[in-house]
C-alpha cells in the first residue's frame, strides 16, 4: 500500500474524497439524540449502512473531535485509492 498524507485541511480532504466519487457521511446506528457517538466516514456507492450529510455538518464534527484524515491517493499498483482513516490531530 502506498504512503498516505495525514492533513486537516477541509478542502483537500473534500476535493479528495469527491474524485473518488465519495460523499460526507456519518455512521447511522451511531447517531442518538445528542450525536456524542457520531463517527465520520466518507460514503462511496456501495456503502449502504451510512447517513450522508452536508460537509458543512461533517467538518463542525471533524473540527469539534480534532481530527485529521489520513489519505492514500494511490494504491501499490497506481490505482486509484479510496484509503481514508480518521484520526486525532495529536497522533503521529
């Protein structure tokens, strides 16, 4: 697997996860009704069992978690990659 970039800028992580055809999303059994269990993804089509959302609300949560993304743009072979992991900022 190749190397991915750990970064916290909304745009990049936006126009990465938009070339892949991806959405903002939030696990939807983890929802309740204050949201304190909200995990973040990145909903691609065949993934069902996520709630899409604005990116607006996604990155209030992004930034209220203080978390970065951790992105591969390709993989080993040169495709493509929908690599993407949520991570605390403070976290090698």
């Amino acid at each position: 697997m190749s190397e991915a970039i750990k970064t916290t800028d909304h745009d990049t992580i936006k126009s990465w996860a938009e070339a892949r055809g991806g959405q903002p999303a939030f696990v939807g059994e983890t929802l309740n009704d204050e949201q304190k269990g909200v995990i973040l993804k990145i909903k691609f089509q065949d993934e069902d069992n996520l709630e899409t959302v604005s990116w607006d609300t996604f990155f209030d949560h992004f930034e209220e978690k203080n978390l970065a993304a951790l992105l591969q743009d390709e993989t080993s072979d040169g495709s493509k990659s929908r690599f993407v992991k949520f991570i605390d900022r403070s976290s090698q």
